[in-house]
C-alpha cells in the first residue's frame, strides 16, 4: 500500500471499492479480501483494464455476513428491533434508548419480526422469549438460518424466570440476556458490549443513502 492510500480515509459516497480500500475499512490484510474474492465469499466487478472493484452494498453485505471487526463499514449503529408484546415496556425502552440516541423500531409478534428485521436492517435485536404466536427461540433460529441476519446479534429480555426457557433461547442462539425489569442505562450497556458504540461519524442521511443504493 503507498504512503497515499495509508493517509486516505476511505470516502463514505464511493459506489465502488479497490481491494486495498476494503482491507482498510475492514481492518483486514488485503490479501485476506483477495482470498474471499476468490472463494467467491465476496463480489466483485471488472474494470475494462481487468481491476476488481466493489460496491459499497456488496462490502457492507459482506461485512454483515462475515462479523468484521470494521473501522468504517457505513453504518451508525444505532438501530435497534424491540421484540416485545408488552406496549408499555416498549414505549419505556423506545423513549430511553432514542434518548440515549438510538433509533428503535419495535413488532410485537414473531411474524412482524420477520419482516422488519429485513426492512429496517437492525445492528443489535432486543427479543423476549414470549411472544402471542411463537416463542422467542423459534424467531432465535429464524434469524440465525436467514443468510442476510444470521450474524444479528440478539439481546433476550423476559420477566421469565424458567431457567430451563431462558437455557432454551440460549441455545436458539442469543448472544445476551437480560432480566426484566431493568434500567435503560443498563441496556445500553449490554447493546454496547454487543456491538460496540454509536458510530457518529456516519450521518444518518449518509448511511440511509448508502444502503439504498
């Protein structure tokens, strides 16, 4: 890599990546990204001249897929998917974590889960383990099956005291839990064990128009 590409912060409103670009923003050797590339683990397109090149929602799939510890990978961080039929309980989080600067959507059945974790695109879910159509683990293995969310990671939350239930949702592949009732502050905490901090580099705006794209 030149002494150019070391001091270059990669640009956020590139349509398409080099190689050395996406071992930055992923911390990566860029022989690391060239051995994906031929495992076929990482898209690429061609240059006339025969030069690979990325696009940014390819890389940001991939980092996605791949759980890359990423300096810049596009994306705030901040969207947070409250799995919970308790209206209060998610009016309470939705209010602490917005103030704490997140963005929070929230489904009450396992069946609107579904179709938000792929609309909203979630960094971290907050799921209980009842739910009025399917248990928690069940929505657990759904999204852990799913290519495009297997790598989410999930927060369980339930007044629940089964230990043989919350074993269960462990198992179903849930990173975390968290007994209710318990403080934002202390949620924020557990989300931020999980993955990391707000990433306020990236506008909201800036992110949205990227995965758009």
């Amino acid at each position: 890599m030149s002494s150019r590409d070391e001091s270059e912060e990669v640009q956020l409103n590139k349509k398409f990546y080099t190689t050395s670009d996406v071992a930055k923003i992923c911390n990566v050797h860029r022989n690391t990204i060239i051995g994906s590339i031929r495992k076929g683990i990482l898209k690429i397109y061609r240059t006339p001249g025969g030069h690979a090149r990325i696009a940014r929602e390819d890389l940001l799939e991939f980092c996605k897929r791949r759980n890359l510890p990423v300096a810049f990978n596009g994306t705030r961080n901040d969207k947070v998917l409250v799995v919970d039929d308790d209206p209060l309980l998610v009016k309470l989080i939705k209010v602490g974590l917005e103030k704490a600067g997140y963005r929070v959507m929230a489904a009450g059945n396992g069946y609107d889960a579904g179709f938000m974790t792929l609309d909203f695109r979630p960094d971290i879910m907050l799921l209980d383990i009842m739910l009025p159509d399917i248990d928690g683990d069940k929505v657990a293995q759904r999204v852990r099956s799913a290519a495009q969310t297997r790598d989410l990671p999930i927060l369980g939350i339930s007044a629940v005291t089964d230990q043989e239930k919350i074993d269960k949702l462990m198992d179903a592949g849930v990173n975390d839990f968290l007994p209710k009732p318990f403080e934002v502050a202390d949620l924020v905490k557990r989300i931020q064990k999980l993955i990391g901090g707000i990433n306020t580099s990236v506008p909201v705006e800036a992110e949205e128009e990227l995965i758009s794209n």
